[in-house]
C-alpha cells in the first residue's frame, strides 16, 4: 500500500514539474507567437492605411530634433509596436498604456508607465514588460549590446533608440522612471527609453533596467527606417 501511494505520489510530481514547464517554456512561446501576430497585423494596418498628406507650412510638423508628440495612451490603449532587431526578426510586440498585469501586461505584451514621456519626446519614456510569463517580451532584454536598435513603430512612423547600458535595482527603485533616470530635480535634456523588467527571469528580487538615447525620428511616408533592418550594432 505505501508503495502505491509513493508511487501515485512521485506520479503527481512529475505531472506537476511537467506542467510548470509547460507553463514556463510553452506556454510562454504559444503565448508569445500570438502576441508578435497580433502585432504584424497591426503594422499591417498601419502600413495599408493612406499615408497622411505633408502638412502646410503653417503647420506645425516634425523635424529631425522635434519628432511628432503623442497623447497620454488610455489604460489598456494600444498606441505603438515595440521591435528589436537583436531580438530576432520577427520581434515585435503591442505598446499600450499602464502597467498594470490585468489590464495590460498579460492581454497586451508591453505598457507604458503613466505621466512619463511618450516616444521621442524630452524625457523619459519609461516601459515594462513580462520577462518569464504571458509571453514574455522582455525575456532576453539583458542581451542587448550597446548601440542596438529598439524601435517604436506608432501609425504616424518610427521612433529610434540606441541602447546604451543595463542596470539592476531593487524592485522599490522607482528612480529609474523619473525624467532623467535615478537624478530626482534634475531637468531632463535627452530623450531616453527605459526598458523595466523583473530579474532573475523566473524571479522578482530585483529588476533589470535597460537604457536607450533618442536617435531619429522617421515618417511612414519615407519608409522604414534602416535601424529595422541593420538594427543590431
């Protein structure tokens, strides 16, 4: 009889060990290939849409240092895509705002922190995303090397960053999302991208922070920008 019951025993924790990696690995991979779809065909889109015409001269337009604004997303509003050529060529997840789990991060793939800056604004366009669940966007975000492109795709055109270092901070180190990065009343003067996620990857006692500097600003009227393509320093 105690041989049965071990035997049932030792059953019940393979099928839980099995199905935790199920959930760890698969699932993250099912999950992830659904999020990078719903991205292509947002692009898609974006891309089949009429392209705006240029605006009048009296118009206030973007330019290579002043890139078109974007509002303040709603909670759960998808306003961009993310994508990292590093991180293969089929990377490329939702944007949305907030970063809550229910609402964002787990239906969605990636948010955006609220009342930080929007992308290629002055400032600090901070974001977070899952690294070992519901996809896992950010899974492989320590990977980055310097000069990498990480590239916001909006329906108005792309926004590029270079990344430029990682660092790990507690999980209460919310100086990263100030305006000018663990520098609390100082005046921002760059345009930079913060990347948050939980470290280990099947972890939270810390967060690895990923940075990134402004670099242009590409209209869809002109194409995608090179930084897509040739995006991996």
């Amino acid at each position: 009889m105690l041989g049965v019951l071990g035997d049932l025993l030792l059953t019940a924790g393979v099928v839980v060990l099995l199905f935790v990696g199920w959930q760890l690995w698969i699932g993250d991979a099912i999950i992830g290939a659904q999020f990078k779809s719903e991205a292509g065909a947002l692009t898609e889109e974006w891309a089949a849409a009429p392209t705006a015409p240029a605006p009048s001269p009296d118009t206030e337009a973007a330019s290579p240092t002043e890139p078109p604004a974007l509002a303040q997303p709603g909670n759960g509003e998808v306003f961009g895509v993310l994508r990292i050529p590093r991180l293969g060529p089929d990377y490329q997840f939702k944007l949305a705002g907030g970063v809550s789990a229910s609402v964002t991060l787990d239906p969605i793939g990636i948010g955006h922190y609220p009342d930080t800056a929007m992308p290629g604004q002055q400032g600090n366009f901070a974001i977070a995303g899952h690294r070992g669940s519901h996809g896992a966007p950010f899974a492989d975000l320590p990977s980055l090397r310097i000069g990498d492109a990480v590239v916001v795709e909006t329906e108005g055109g792309w926004y590029t960053y270079r990344f430029r270092n990682l660092e790990y901070v507690r999980p209460d180190g919310v100086g990263v999302l100030l305006p000018v990065p663990q520098a609390a009343d100082v005046q921002a003067t760059d345009r930079l991208i913060t990347m948050t996620t939980c470290s280990p990857r099947f972890g939270s006692t810390e967060r690895a922070i990923a940075y990134g500097v402004f670099e242009s600003y590409t209209p869809r009227a002109d194409g995608p920008p090179a930084a897509l393509t040739s995006g991996a320093a």
